[in-house]
C-alpha cells in the first residue's frame, strides 16, 4: 500500500489518524455515498477502472481488501 492511496481513502474516513489494515472501513465512517467518490478517485490516481464484479461489500471490506484489488486490476490491464 502506497502513502498515495492511504491519503486518498483516509479523505472518506471520519477515523482516519491510523488506518488498521485489517479493520472494517465501515466502522472507520465508509459509507455507500462515499465510496462512489472513493472509486472514482482510486481511479483517478491510479489509472485503473473498477469492473463492475470488483464493486460489492468485499472489496470495500478493509484497506487491504481494496488495495489488493487496485493490484488485481492494474495487474490484468
């Protein structure tokens, strides 16, 4: 995980001081409305696009979760 990505998750994050890899980001504020926004800056920075089988509960689990997607998609580009 790069400092990049946590700067841009911890913006949607209301517990944002020190991100648990392993801890819910729903219990860290992420909410349906925020992760739009989340997704469109992931992809953004990173110059990827989330299919549409990579938008559901898992990804979104943890930061780690959604970090080994970011790398699943960049790998398969």
């Amino acid at each position: 995980m790069t400092p990049q990505f946590f700067e841009i998750i911890s913006q949607y994050l209301e517990k944002a001081d020190e991100i648990d890899p392993e801890e819910e980001l729903v219990s860290l504020g992420l909410d349906s409305l925020k992760v739009i926004n989340l997704v469109l800056d992931l992809e953004d920075a990173f110059g990827i696009e989330f299919p549409d089988r990579y938008l559901n509960e898992e990804t979104f689990r943890t930061s780690i979760s959604l970090w080994n997607t970011i790398t699943a998609i960049k790998d398969n580009q």
